[in-house]
C-alpha cells in the first residue's frame, strides 16, 4: 500500500525523472500543483501520460512520441460515477496489479489510460501492537522514484470535468516484507516506463514486480506523519527509535518474575538438589516417628504410674479434710460452753429476783425471757459445733 508521498520536484525536473528526455512535453493545469512532503489521496500531483490522439493500446510509439505532464488529484475516480456523488479520493487510491484486469473501474483503462507518477520517497507505517511507526523509503543516491499508475476523468455536477489517478501496488519485496506486504510498482529505468506508457497492455505484467534492490533504502521518522496536515523537511527527518522504553502493563507482569542470564544456572541446580534434600529430611522425619511397640510398653509403664499418683492424691485429700476438721471442732466446742454459762448465769439472775416481779413480770422481764428464749434456740454456729 502506498497513501503517503513525498513530491517536491519541480515540473521541468519530472520529464526527466520519467526519461523522457528529447520528447515534446506539453504541462496541464500545473498550477494546480503544491509541492508536499506530506501529500496523501486528495493532493494534486503532476502526472505524465501520453500525448492526446496519438495511437491506442501500444500504437505511435517511439522516440518522438509526445508526453503531457498533467497534475491529477490523487485517488481515482470512475467516469461511470455518479454527478451527484461526492468524491472519496480515499477509496481507490491503491489498485492491486494481481487482480485489476478483474475490476471494471481499472480493466478498462489499461489499454490507453496508464500513466507514470513520479515523486522522492513513500512512506510506510510498521505496526507494533497499536502503535504504528512511519518509515520513510527512498533511493540512496537521491533521485525520484517513478510508479506504474493509471488515471480516469469524471465531470461533476458543475460540468467540471476532473483527473484523477491510481497508483499500481504489487507484493513487498524482500527487503521490505518485515514493513509491511504490500509495494508500490517501482519502474527504475528507460525500458521499464517506455512499456508502461506506451506499450501494449497485454504485455505490461513484465514489469508489474517488487523493487529488490539495495539501492533502495529507507529510515524511521515522526510519528506526526500520521496527520495530514503536518508538512515541511521535519516529515523525512530520521529519529532515532527508543529501544529502552518503558514496557507495557502487560509485558512488565510477564517479565517481573525473570531472572537475568546468571540466574538460570542457580535456578538449576537448586532444582536438581530440591529433591535430593527432600528426600533427606523424609528419611530424617522417618527416624524421628516412634515405634508402635515402644509406645505400647511406655503406656503399659504409664497407666500403674498414673493409677498410684491418683490414690495417693485422694488420700491426701482426706486427710487433709480431717485435719482441717480436727482444727475448726476446738472453735465449735468453745462457742456451745460459752453459751451454756449464760444461761445458767441469767437463771441464777432469776431467782435472786422478787416473788412479785416473779408473778408481776414487766415489760422489761418480759424482754429478757423472750431474749433468753431466744438464746435457748440452737445457733448456726452451734449446729456445725455438734458435728
């Protein structure tokens, strides 16, 4: 594919681009013309065919056979188009030259309207992922590049009547199939723009190859050749491309867990002895299980052990239930005689008393009795006493 150029010849430097050098060469609507370092389908380029009435499909050719420099818009449009159609000079700017005798919009204008399309280099973008990077692609020694292409005329609705052409592609060479797989027909010599201008038709897919040789050369430049409008000597410049750039998301998750080219041996080698210290600390494991039979005896050893310390923990026990008893009762005891001697003492206060207040009890009397009736009545601290 090709839908980027350079033109920045001069129109008398164009016949000689396409040897057509001692020929009568009449120029076209050149005013037309601006010179471009960015120019894309839709620009007006100067064009070379052949002079008006002058013979047909391969007739009236020779050494004096006239040339008509002609400046077209690039990106052809069919006769046969409608006049209320808009033009869309991006939809054919490209014809294949395998299948363009298949497409009636190109079969028709082989026999006598092929033409020869001379600039300084094309541009081609390197996809890469999705970014893409323009190259630009010319000849070492500096002089133009001619392309095989064909042209067509189409009068719109104001009876304008306007050129425009296609430029011929083929596969990409060798040398340029890493770019892209797609070329422009280069014609490099007198022969080869002699029959494609004014040879017969059926005699033209000769020439209709890649370009291979190594003349041909070609280097990076701004990526702001993506715009149209962008123009001037910065679109050929060549830049330097950034090979350490900072990767993507993706391509930094994939590669965070790589090792440097030393690392790789380590790596190794701790994977060979892996299993080999693996296996060792089994065994090692295996040594430290105990026996079935020795934990049989080491219980059997266990249970009277654990039996004996249990009885005599029990006997402890009681015995210390006892001790603590024989301890409490001398209280208990103590507590029961003190409250005997205060009844016998409140007896005694009784009978001291007189006969009448014997019978005639007040209400302090009274109290008493009902106090020393009370204290008759068996304690709490009494009732552990007893037992």
């Amino acid at each position: 594919m090709c839908g980027r150029a350079r033109c920045t010849l001069r129109p008398d430097d164009i016949p000689r681009a396409c040897h057509l050098s001692g020929r009568p060469v009449r120029h076209v609507d050149m005013n037309r013309y601006r010179p471009a370092y960015n120019a894309s389908p839709g620009f007006n380029l100067p064009v070379v065919r052949r002079e008006d009435g002058q013979g047909g499909d391969g007739e009236g050719q020779g050494p004096q056979q006239g040339a008509v420099v002609h400046c077209m818009k690039w990106g052809l449009i069919p006769s046969f188009a409608k006049k209320t159609e808009k033009p869309d000079h991006f939809k054919m700017f490209n014809a294949r030259s395998e299948s363009m005798r298949e497409k009636a919009s190109f079969r028709r204008l082989l026999p006598n309207n092929r033409c020869l399309v001379a600039v300084e280099g094309f541009y081609e973008w390197k996809k890469d992922g999705s970014k893409k990077q323009p190259y630009y692609i010319y000849f070492r020694d500096g002089r133009p590049l001619v392309f095989a292409a064909l042209f067509d005329s189409w009068k719109n609705m104001e009876g304008e009547i306007i050129y425009t052409f296609t430029i011929i592609t083929t596969s990409a060479s060798s040398a340029l199939e890493w770019l892209h797989d797609r070329m422009p027909v280069v014609l490099s010599n007198n022969e080869a723009t002699e029959m494609w201008l004014n040879g017969a038709s059926s005699n033209v897919d000769t020439i209709l190859k890649p370009y291979g040789e190594s003349d041909l050369v070609w280097h990076p430049v701004t990526t702001a050749m993506g715009k149209p409008s962008f123009d001037g000597p910065e679109c050929i410049s060549e830049i330097q491309l950034k090979r350490d750039e900072t990767k993507s998301i993706s391509q930094f998750f994939s590669k965070k867990g790589a090792t440097s080219p030393s690392e790789p041996k380590s790596e190794s080698r701790t994977t060979k002895e892996e299993p080999k210290r693996l296996k060792e600390e089994f065994n090692t494991q295996d040594d430290m299980k105990p026996n079935v039979s020795d934990l049989s005896c080491q219980r059997a050893i266990e249970v009277p052990a654990k039996r004996e310390y249990e009885g005599l923990s029990t006997d402890t026990k009681q015995s210390d239930d006892e001790s603590d008893k024989l301890h409490r009762s001398p209280e208990k005891k103590k507590g029961r005689v003190a409250s005997d001697e205060t009844m016998v003492k409140l007896e005694e206060q009784t009978k001291r008393a007189s006969p009448a207040k014997m019978h005639k009890p007040d209400a302090n009397t009274a109290r008493k009795k009902a106090s020393s009736a009370t204290d008759k009545q068996p304690t709490l601290f009494s009732y552990f006493g007893k037992g």
